[in-house]
C-alpha cells in the first residue's frame, strides 16, 4: 500500500477546516476561513495558505497565514519575506506565521511589520508528529484565534481594509520576476521555429520604441525576448483579471474557474477564447504572439491568481471596487510595461481640449497604445453630460498591434458601458477608409455586429516614433501616400525618404477627415528643425491650417532621452483653396512640468484665447510673416519666441555664402585609418594637420588637434618613390574588415578614388560645431586647417581675403549670431542641439560689415577683443559678463539696431532655455 505524506497542503487544508468549525455560531470578528483552492508548495506562490475572512460570503479578506511544517524555523527568513510580500498583495496590515510548534503575529507599524504576539511552543518537534498529535495544535489554534478576534475587537489590529481585492501592481512585480525564464523559453521555441522568429523581429522592429529601445541598434537587442516576455507575462494578468471581473455579469465567464493545476496553456486559451466567443472583447482575450511560451514558474502564478479570485465572491463585491481593480492593472501595465513612453494624463486632457471643439463630434485615436488619450475624450464628453450610448458610438480607437489594444479596450471598460460594443479594433493607421466594414462582438449574444467606419472629425494621437531605416520593412508602402499629395495639389515635390513615420500619417488622416475635421498630434520636434521636416511643413500645409503649435519649457513629456515632442493641432483644408494670409499660428511654450499646472481646463482657454499666463508663454504670428520669417531663413523652431524684431533687422544682413566657402569634414569611414596615432612613419606630405573636434577649444581660436592621412598616390607612384612610410601604412589596413565583415578595400571605395585617399579640399579659416551643448561660438584657425566630419567649415572667399578676420570673428560670435545657431537646429533629448549643414550653408547670415565705416569697424574689433582673448562661458552667463554686454551695445550701434538688442538676448535665451528644458523634470 502506498505510503500517504502529510505535508504543508494537507496540513492547511485540515486548519482551514478546524477553523470553519470553531467559527460556527460565533459572532467573531471574523466568520469564515479560505484557501484551499490557493495553497501551493511553490517558493513563488502569490497568496496566503489560510485567508481569513469577515465575512461568511467570503468577500472581505482580513488576514493571511502562512503555515509551514516543523523543521522550517519560525524565523526562517525567506518564509519572514514571502508573509510580508503576500500580505502586500492583498494590501493587508497583519499575517500569522505557524510552523505548527510555534505561532507568530506581525503587524504593519508605519512602513514595516513588527512581532504583535508569539504564542507558548507546543510539543510537535518534526513532520511525523503533526497528524498523530493533531489535539495539540487544534488546542493552540483555538488560543490563537481567540487572541486575534480581542485584537480585532479591541481596535490593535484593523479591520479596515482596502477598497481594491487585491494589489495588481504587486503581483506583476512577482510575476515579472519570470521575465529570464520565459525569454529563455521564447529562444530555445525559435530555434525550432523559423516563422515564430521572424514574426517577433517585425514585432520588435516596430514596437522597440514603444519601450524605449532602438530596434536595429546593436546595444539594444538584448532586450528584444525580456520585453516580450514582460508584455506576454502583463497580458495573462489582464486575462485572468478580466475574465474574473466579467462573472460579475456574463455568466460564461464563470468557465475562467475551471483553469487549475491540471489546465495546460493551450487548453486555458480554448477557455479563454470561448469566454470571449459569449462575451466579446476579443481585444483583451485575444491570442497575442507568443502568449504560450510563458515559463513554467510564472504559469503556475497565473493559475494561482485565478484559483485566488475564482475563490472569491465577485457577485458579491461592489462593481466600483471591481472596476478599481482593472484599473489598477491598467496602471500598473503602463508603469512597468510601456512605461515612460505611455502618455501623461494630464498631456493627454490638454491635446484633446485643445482639439476637440464640437463635443458631439466623432472621435478616433489610431494609434491608441495605453488608451489614455482616448479615455481623455471619453472623459471630456462626460464632463458635458452626454449618455454612455451616445459617448460610446461617438468614440473609436484603434492599433496596429494587439496589446495596446487590449489597453485602450480596458481603459474604456467601465462599470456603466460593460455589455456595450466599444468600438475599439485593430487595425493600421494607413490601411484605415472611410466606409469600410469592421466587425465587432455583442457582448450580450456573441453574435457579429458590423459597423461602418465613420467620417471622423476629430484625430487625437501620440504618433509612433518609427525612423526611415525601420519603415521600409515595416511599412513598404506607406510612400504611396506621395501619389494623393501629388494628385490633390499642384506640386511635384514629395516626402523625403528620410521622414519619420509621423511624416505621412497626417496625410492619410485627411482622407478620413470630415469637412472641417482637426487634428491633435503628439510629434517628435524632427519637424521643426530637419530637412525633411521644412518638406513635411510646405506639404501639409497645403492640406491643413496649422493653428497651435505646442512646445515644453520645462521638462520633457516622456521619459525617452532621444525623443522630445510637441503638439500639431490643425483644421482640415482643401488643396485646391488658397491659404488666407491673414490667418494667425499660436506658439505656445509650457513655463511648468505638465504633470505641476493644477487646472488643465484653464490651461486650454488660455491656449485658445491666446493668453499668456504663469503657466504658458504664447507667440502670434501669421501666415504673411512666417512666410517672411522663412524668406529671411528662420525656421519654424524659432517662432516659440518673440520675432517682432526680425524684419527690421534683416535689412542689415548677408548671406554668410556670400562671404564664405563652406567646407564639411570629410567622412570616410575608417577613423584609425585617416587619422593616424603618433609614431606612424608616414611622409610628411601625405600628413594634413586636422581638428578632431572642438571639445578641447576654450576660447575663440582654436588649432589643430590631430594628424590625417591624406594620399592621392597609387600604390605604383608611391614605390616608384620608395615613400615606404605611405605603403607600410596602407598595407596594415589592406586586409583589415569593417563592423559588419566587409573588408576596408570595398566598403571605403568611392568613384574616382582610392579606397585608402581623402580628400584635402576642406580646409578651413573658420569653424562651426554640428553639435552645441551650451556654448554657441563659431572659431578661428590660428593657422588654416582640416576639419572632422562632426563639423562645418568657413573659408573666406577670395574677394573677402583682404576684410579683417577679427571682424568677421566678432559678427559671426553676436547675440544675432549666437540666435541664428541656436533657431538652425533642433534640440535632443538630452539637450545637444543638431544643426543643420544644408539650412547652415543656405541661410546662416551676419550683419553686413559692408554698411559699415572704418572707424566703426574698428570700434567694433577694440570693442571685441576682450571676448577674443578670453575664455568662453555658457550661454547663460555669457550674455551677462560686462565686456559682452559692451561689445554688443558697440556693434548694435553701428548697425543702428539698439531698439532690438534686449529682444534679441531674449529670444535667444527663450530658445536656448526651451532646449535644455528637457532636463528639468
């Protein structure tokens, strides 16, 4: 006969029975005990092995008692541990430790828990004893509960509890610590599985960003099977929630109970998927890639979180508390899974007040992600008092992929709209049309309800961050939007290659647009300041009038160190109408963290009145004088400050290329190779002196930092002249490969070259940096000299030999100058500022020296040389040092622009304090 084991399982079944039957005809604090259906052996179990419940329904859960067998001690740590992480799942302020021998009460005690009561040891010292001596420790756990009912009673411990069941965020934490064990489970499944591969690399290619990761970047592909797993983990939690929630009114969805111990994965998705055929919400319960592959471990915490909420009465809980509940798990996904890239509440109410202007209008987010922005409009159509029916039709959403979905869909799901069709689908932005069919579920038959997709009048979006590189494999044929654009104006010109996904989706969104139909986009601020951003403004304009341009002054909206954003809020137009002139664009810059302004209404109107206030900084220009503004080369990152000024002075300036050559450091590709260490033995005719870099440069003149090795020789002329140093150079690279295996004689060919020559044509008398931080400068060569590739040189042109360097050093380094620079570019998540080459070399100016006299031009230089033989500061303190101020005043003088000075500075600075707003969060 088979030798029965009486373990921890059986041991707590037999207490929760014992209990049941102290407890009856008592009028106790505490009426009833659970746990059966939860009591696991696993170290990684999530819940108690005996709850103790208030009532007899077994709704409100006021303990939980972690029971162990003789031979773990009662202060084993680890046992410590797990009690307290259970006891904060279910949000609890006390536990029961009990090895049988020995019995421990824990209270919480501010943040900790601390011993309440010990109770006398009994005489069960092992295992074996524990049944035979079973009157021993009933006799104890009389005592024991007796003790905890005066606690109760007395008010020692509360009996207050939390109005949600259960802390979701606490056990996502747990269930998250699966995250290595599923990635490991997801790899060893695609080795045998070619497809399931490559549909998680197109998973990753266009999700990466999402959370915060580069999809082709090398340092970022560990992270590719973590985050899955972290997404997959996340949505067997929405699942089991939801699932449970939903018994509260479908009665198929009891069928969720029946996944325990012995339901495998695939047989708990058949589940699933039958909940769903009776309840709807495909959404939630659909299958997401690779959901199967969870490892072992956390499909055991799955199943525990349903046995534990199966074991409560859902019927019986209040459906606010249920709904606290998915809730709760809506923010915890955002926090852990998408992070710091989901969209702030309060940035979400301000975009869809800003533009939302007939509440009554339908509504769609297409790239919904976490829901929040299109909650927001829910919200503002309640704030107006419409019926849940008429919210509800006059909402849509939308997503390429299934777990932003499942988000939203959850986001919505409120205790007044549960039973109603949500129209939230999926689907991709591009491949949205009016009219076209989508089908839904009802929740109340299961049966299919078409609905026509409907004219929308308003988008409301956080556009993805996708780059040019990933669109080609994740959206081949997004480009064909090019073909309407051309056909619906009278331009030839297209998007650039290099845009940004957000790039074109406007111009889909347009054909979805009613009549006078806005859009209110969440961008990255590419498109003020990129090459293809200044193509992406003349084309959409032709389809839209742009009307508030919204910009942080401080702190970023997201979290992602590479991507700040604005907002584009703009009305829908014919390309066939000409643009009024006259008609005025708000630039509005935040002065307060978003998350800090208390009255996001208030905020709005003063958006929308055009009213400066603490917490916004708002600048008005029309359509007349930003196109001036751009004619004299300012671009569109500029007009968040004032610009009344400008006109005026455009009539002292030049066009720097009138004056300068521009040259840019040439980029081949190999740096060891063109930039050769000390000790090389090269000829000194194929050696150039070469500026690495402007890092080392503390004032205004700077020399070269390095060697480059330039050679326009064969390797035939250079041992027909025995130069050996040249050849033993070229040599060592001969047969050296590039990052990617390619070897150096193919991947640094170029047409009409060597692969080993650079060309020495960029020298330089000037130089200007690519990238700022907080300096803005142009330098001086003390002698000529080759420049790096990370900058941009000036070389004064023939005509102008003769003009005085210092001079020119002076216009180039005013406040006028400085403002130039710092309106080309655009700023980085981490506050660097790109400039532009080509908008550099096109548009860059300086107050013309030729409107001067002699005796001005040499006030100027007397008045310019304490700056030249100083130090630089940043920015901020630049401005303010005395011998600044005085140069400034000379040159504005000369010029006849004094007037203009302080709004110069300022709008220099507004700029400047914009850019490194990002990091003062």
């Amino acid at each position: 006969m088979a030798k029965v084991t009486y373990n921890e399982r059986s041991w707590a079944i037999d207490v929760i029975s014992e209990i049941s039957l102290h407890l009856a005809n008592k009028s106790w604090h505490f009426k009833s005990a659970g746990g059966e259906s939860t009591i696991s052996n696993e170290k990684s179990s999530l819940f108690p092995d005996v709850l103790i419940f208030k009532d007899q329904t077994r709704n409100i859960i006021l303990q939980g008692w972690e029971l162990k067998m003789p031979d773990t001690p009662i202060n084993d740590a680890e046992l410590i541990s797990n009690a307290i992480k259970k006891a904060k799942i279910l949000q609890r302020d006390s536990f029961i430790l009990w090895n049988v021998k020995s019995a421990v009460l824990y209270s919480k005690q501010g943040e900790s828990f601390s011993i309440l009561k010990t109770w006398n040891d009994i005489e069960i010292n092992n295992r074996a004893e524990v049944k035979p001596k079973e009157t021993l420790w009933k006799s104890l756990l009389h005592t024991i509960l007796s003790d905890l009912n005066s606690y109760f009673e007395s008010g020692q411990i509360s009996d207050d509890v939390s109005t949600e069941i259960l802390a979701v965020d606490a056990i996502i934490d747990v269930i998250l610590e699966n995250i290595s064990s599923t990635a490991e489970n997801i790899r060893a499944n695609f080795r045998r599985n070619s497809r399931l591969e490559a549909q998680i690399n197109n998973w990753w290619l266009s999700s990466a960003t999402e959370y915060g990761y580069n999809p082709t970047a090398i340092k970022d592909a560990s992270n590719k099977l973590p985050t899955l797993s972290k997404v997959i983990l996340t949505d067997w939690v929405f699942k089991i929630i939801f699932a449970n929630v939903l018994k509260r009114h479908f009665n198929e969805a009891r069928a969720i109970e029946s996944i325990n111990n012995e339901t495998s994965i695939e047989q708990a998705k058949e589940i699933i998927t039958s909940i769903s055929e009776h309840c709807n919400f495909w959404n939630i319960f659909s299958d997401n890639l690779a959901i199967e592959f969870i490892s072992t471990s956390a499909w055991k915490q799955i199943i525990q979180l349903n046995q534990f909420l199966s074991s409560i009465n859902i019927a019986g809980i209040e459906i606010e508390i249920l709904h606290n509940l998915l809730q709760s798990s809506i923010v915890s996904a955002k926090r852990k899974v998408a992070g710091q890239f989901a969209t702030p509440k309060k940035l979400a109410d301000l975009l869809v007040r800003l533009t939302i202007e007939d509440k009554e209008g339908i509504v769609i987010d297409p790239c919904c992600g976490t829901g929040t922005i299109i909650n927001q409009a829910y919200l503002l159509k309640e704030e107006y008092e419409f019926n849940q029916d008429e919210i509800i039709n006059s909402i849509w959403a939308s997503d390429k992929h299934s777990f932003p979905i499942q988000l939203s869909t959850l986001t919505l799901a409120k205790p007044n709209n549960i039973g109603k069709v949500l129209n939230i689908f999926r689907k991709d932005v591009i491949e949205l049309a009016t009219g076209q069919n989508v089908t839904f579920k009802d929740p109340n038959n299961g049966n299919d309800i078409v609905k026509v997709f409907p004219t929308i009048d308003y988008v409301v979006s956080n556009l993805p961050f996708i780059k040019s590189k990933e669109i080609e494999v994740l959206n081949p044929n997004i480009t064909e939007i090019n073909n309407f654009i051309q056909d619906e104006t009278d331009t030839t010109k297209t998007l650039s290659g290099k845009s940004d996904i957000f790039a074109y989706i406007p111009f889909y969104l347009h054909q979805l647009l009613s009549e006078n139909g806005k859009i209110g986009l969440i961008l990255s601020n590419a498109w003020l300041g990129t090459d293809y951003g200044e193509i992406f403004l003349e084309l959409i304009q032709k389809f839209y009038d742009i009307e508030t341009v919204v910009i942080s002054g401080k702190g970023k909206w997201f979290d992602n160190a590479d991507v700040v954003t604005t907002f584009l809020i703009a009305k829908k137009r014919n390309p066939y109408t000409p643009i009024n002139q006259n008609r005025t664009i708000s630039f509005c810059t935040l002065k307060e963290s978003i998350n800090e302004i208390p009255d996001i209404k208030q905020l709005s109107e003063n958006i929308l009145l055009e009213t400066d206030n603490q917490f916004v900084a708002i600048q008005n220009y029309s359509v007349k004088e930003i196109t001036n503004f751009e004619t004299i080369g300012v671009p569109w990152c500029g007009y968040f400050a004032n610009l009344n000024w400008l006109t005026d002075v455009s009539e002292k300036l030049i066009d720097c290329n009138q004056i300068f050559k521009f040259t840019r450091g040439e980029r081949r590709g190999w740096n060891p190779l063109f930039y050769p260490a000390s000790g090389h033995n090269i000829e000194a005719e194929y050696i150039r002196p070469v500026l690495k870099n402007l890092r080392g440069t503390s004032g205004l003149y700077c020399s070269a930092d390095g060697e480059a090795f330039c050679c326009s020789r064969s390797i035939e002329e250079l041992e027909q002249l025995n130069h050996t140093g040249a050849l033993q150079w070229i040599r060592s690279f001969e047969n050296q490969n590039n990052e990617t295996g390619v070897p150096l004689t193919q991947s640094l060919r170029r047409a009409n070259m060597f692969w080993y020559e650079m060309k020495t044509e960029n020298m330089a008398d000037f130089v200007a940096n690519v990238n700022y931080d907080k300096s803005l400068f142009i330098a001086t060569f003390v002698n000529r000299s080759f420049i790096d590739q990370r900058m941009i040189g000036l070389s004064i042109k023939a005509e102008h030999q003769d003009e005085n360097r210092v001079l020119l050093l002076a216009l180039l380094n005013s406040v006028l100058n400085m403002f130039f620079i710092e309106s080309f570019g655009f700023g980085r998540g981490l506050g660097a500022l790109d400039l532009r080459a080509t908008k550099f070399e096109r548009d860059f100016k300086l107050l013309n020296f030729e409107l001067l006299s002699e005796e001005q031009k040499q006030n100027i230089i007397s008045a310019f040389q304490p700056l030249a033989n100083r130090n630089r500061f940043p920015l901020e303190q630049e401005v303010q040092q005395a011998d600044r101020v005085n140069f400034e005043r000379v040159l504005f003088d000369a010029f006849g622009i004094s007037e203009h000075y302080e709004a110069i500075k300022s709008s220099l600075l507004h700029l400047y304090r914009i850019r490194f707003a990002v990091k003062t969060n």
